[in-house]
C-alpha cells in the first residue's frame, strides 16, 4: 500500500510540472467585475458597483482565467437541476470560481485539505480579487456559556474559534498555485484542558490523556501551498504541501462541513474520522478526471503535542489513500484508509489503521435557503484493543435568519480510552449522544451574520458507566453567539436572480 501510494505521489507530480508552461497570452482585451459581468470596461479599474478589481474579460471562443473558468460537469447539471437561466451576454465560462487546490475544480467543492463537499454547498467568506488573483476569508466564533453534567462533567465560558485564508494565483489558463493558512486562538479561549465535552477522548495535558474534553487546537492549524496543473479537457493534477496540513485521510474536519458549521462542539468520533487535520508535516498528490479524484499522502502519524503554539517535529512515517467522487452537484462520497505511527504521545509504540467513508448531501432550496446533511463511518484498529466503529449523521437546515440543526452519533471507545479503572480498560463501552440547536440570526448578510443559539444534547451510555458518571441523567445544555462572515453570493446565483 506504502509503495502503491509513493507511486501515486511521484505520477502526479510528474503531471503536474511537466505541463506547466504553454500559454501565450495577450491581446487587446476588456475588463469586467467577476461578482457583476454587467460592467465591462475598456481598462483596468475598479467595479463600479461594489469596487472589486476588475480581471480581463477572455472571448467567448477562449478558454477562461484561472480565476473564472467554464462550469464543471456539475455545475452545468446544477445550473440545469436548480433552475439557472444564463443569457446575458456573457458566457457561462465566467460563471465559476476556482477552489485554490485544484484549478480545475469549483470554489464550491473546496473544503478542509484537499477535501470535497457538494458543489452546491453555499461558501461563507468574504472575497477579494486582485487583477487575476483570489484571496477568500472564513471563519467563525462562538463566544458561549456551556454547561456538562455527570460527576465527570464541567461548566465554564468560552469561545471555540478559527480563521482560514485562501489565496490563488494563475500563472496560466492551466496552471495554479495556491496557498492557504488557517490558525485559531482555541489556546488563548479554551486553554490547555479545552472544553468540557462528555465522552470525548483524545490528546493530553500536563502528561495526562484527555477524557470527557474536547482539546483546544493549535495556534497555526494549516500552512500550506499548492500547485494544480490541467492535462486535458476532463484530466487534472495537483500536488499539496502542508506544515501543518491535512493529509487524505476522511471527510471535511467537522467545522468544514455545512451540516456540523453551525455547532459548536467537536464529534465524539473526532479521533475516528477527521483528527488528522492539524498535522505537522504532510505531501499530497491527487490525479483528477471529472468528478472523480484518487490521492495519496505521506504525512506525520503523531498528533499536535501540548504545546499548542509551537511547530512540531515533521516525521513522514504515514501514508494514506483517498478516493472522492461527486456524482452529482449535491452529493459528495469518499472512502479513505490511512496508517498513521504513533498518533499519541503517551503511547508512543501504538500503530494504527484508520478507515472512513462518508456521504454528504447538500440541497439548496431556494434564494437563502438550503439543507446540508452528512453521514460519516469511521474505524480505528489500534495495536492491542482491535477494531472500534464509530458512526455519525448530522443535518443543518437554514432558511432566512434561522438555522436547525441536529447530530446523531454512536461510538465504541475503550476503557483505556475513556480513562476508567485498570480493570474497565480492556473493555469496549457504546456511548451515543444525541443533540438539537437553533439559530438566529440578529445581523444577517450585511457581511457578517451574528447569530443567538442555543443546543441541548443527551448523552446515553451503558449501566456498566454508571460507577464513573453517575447514575443521573447525562445532558449539556448551552447559549452561544454564532459570528462569521455572511454567505458569499455565487456569481451564477446572483446572475439567475437578476435575469429574474
């Protein structure tokens, strides 16, 4: 698998330089807005209407900038399914944005890593152009009051938080570089400890693991850079290069992903399924045709250690491997396995073969509304505890100023895991939690949407626990703001509006 994966690594790579130098450029060209096609001048300039830098306008008969290109297949079956009507004198090749990974891939379908969601997926972030150059903002913060029962449980205030930059330049009509970097202040608001979370596992502080807390995140959780080559109409490849990345190993980290965006709280199958995307140290190479991506990566298997603002020791000692296919512009698949060398600190001879699949559909439902959905598996098989499963399903729904969302998650942990008395730690405990929240937004698409939650989650689990956690009841209830950037107007949406 090591060797098949190495072989997939030098391929694309090769792909990717081989074809990176051809085009000409240049003749006398106009200039446009990529958020209003209808101003169109004869220089450079700023947008008249929302004073954005105007990038060259390529004749129809062309193919595109780097920056704006010709649709997908699923994005020309978007446009088609959810009722887009496109004349307006210019053509549909200015209509997409470009993820930063892969020039040859919709702005959209980017995620965490090299990660896919549904094309249709709404994109929250606020866009900067710069002649041909894109730079895009995420983030979020969730200022809150939290409350977790059971002897092992805790209250506090806190703010879970991260911000994401991403940035593309086009060095050609077929070649990209892209860079991203993402950090959050989780060491300065959560503290060594993080938060209280039951059930939760993973991680140490002051040389102790972790239980029923979810760990802060580092202060640099993504350094990286990319580069993305088109070999043909439908064929692309791209290599990817973090310190610290995201490996191809699961599906969109959790604050990545639609349907779990508006929560506050990590998964408890976290380590199960996503928790290799802060990884100090990792090299992708994916091949691409359509809608469908093969690619491997050598990445470092130990987890962030407890200093949460330092850059830990690159080792390269795991691979993995990751199939993604986007059937449709509302659904994304993916089926992973990974081998990742001693992911803790504190058990430093542990080997562990990581598998994931996951399924994410995403439906828009009209001007401001949507309904994201998500179903991930997971399984670890670790050195001495064998196979554990861990299964998750969770579903947002945002309509106007008010967001629903709810999460169902079922997980097989050991005693060892939960940190439970040396005679419990053989054995495999099912803990589920189930939980429901509601949004709404105080300040909404004026650029950056304020939003009053609150969620409640009950947390079920064998008698056999009761010794530990108590016999009541396991709940935690909590009331947030939810802040970020307002949802960023697609270009084919707001074009499908104004037709209108």
């Amino acid at each position: 698998m090591k060797t098949q994966i190495s072989i997939l690594i030098v391929a694309a790579s090769l792909g990717t330089s081989v074809a990176i130098a051809q085009q000409t450029e240049h003749e006398k060209q106009k200039y446009t807005c990529v958020m209003h096609p209808e101003v169109v001048m004869d220089h450079p300039g700023k947008c008249t209407k929302c004073g954005m830098t105007l990038v060259p306008l390529k004749p129809k008969s062309k193919r595109p900038t780097s920056n704006v290109q010709r649709p997908t297949p699923n994005e020309a079956d978007m446009q088609h399914m959810h009722g887009s009507d496109h004349q307006h004198g210019m053509s549909m090749e200015h209509m997409s944005m470009q993820s930063s990974v892969n020039i040859a891939d919709p702005m959209s379908r980017e995620s965490s890593g090299t990660a896919w969601v549904p094309d249709s997926t709404p994109m929250y972030g606020k866009m900067f152009m710069f002649g041909g150059d894109m730079l895009m903002l995420h983030g979020a913060i969730f200022p809150r009051y939290t409350n977790v029962s059971t002897r092992r449980g805790d209250d506090r205030f806190d703010a879970p938080n991260w911000i994401m930059a991403m940035y593309s330049h086009p060095f050609s009509e077929s070649t990209q570089l892209g860079a991203r970097l993402m950090m959050s202040l989780d060491p300065l608001t959560e503290g060594g400890r993080g938060y209280p979370l039951l059930f939760q596992s993973g991680e140490s502080w002051h040389g102790q693991p972790l239980h029923d807390r979810q760990h802060p995140h580092d202060l640099f959780d993504e350094i990286s850079i990319s580069l993305s080559q088109k070999l043909g109409p439908d064929l692309s490849s791209y290599i990817y290069v973090g310190y610290p990345g995201e490996p191809a190993l699961g599906p969109p980290t959790f604050m990545h992903r639609l349907s779990a965006m508006d929560d506050p709280d990590a998964p408890l199958g976290h380590h199960w399924q996503d928790s290799t995307h802060i990884t100090f140290g990792v090299a992708t190479a994916g091949l691409q045709c359509r809608n469908v991506k093969i690619e491997g990566s050598v990445f470092t298997g130990r987890e962030p250690d407890e200093d949460r603002y330092d850059f830990d020791q690159p080792r390269f000692d795991s691979f993995s491997g990751r199939l993604s296919w986007n059937p449709t512009p509302d659904l994304a698949l993916q089926f992973s396995h990974g081998y990742i060398k001693s992911p803790e600190a504190l058990e430093p001879d542990t080997k562990r073969h990581r598998t994931t699949a996951s399924l994410i559909y995403n439906r828009p439902l009209g001007k401001e509304s949507n309904w994201s959905n998500s179903f991930v598996w997971g399984q670890n098989h670790d050195t001495g505890e064998g196979k554990t499963q861990s299964f998750l399903l969770e579903s947002n729904y945002q309509h106007g100023r008010d967001t629903v969302y709810a999460r169902w998650e079922r997980v097989e942990k050991s005693g060892h895991e939960l940190v439970l008395a040396k005679a419990d730690e053989e054995k495999i405990f099912p803990v589920l939690a189930y939980t429901i929240g509601y949004i709404r937004d105080l300040s909404h698409g004026n650029g950056i949407d304020i939003g009053l939650g609150g969620q409640f989650t009950i947390n079920d689990r064998p008698d056999s626990l009761d010794r530990y956690y108590g016999e009541d009841l396991g709940y935690a209830f909590e009331f947030f703001l939810r802040i970020r950037p307002s949802q960023h107007v697609h270009l084919a949406t707001q074009q499908a509006e104004e037709i209108k």
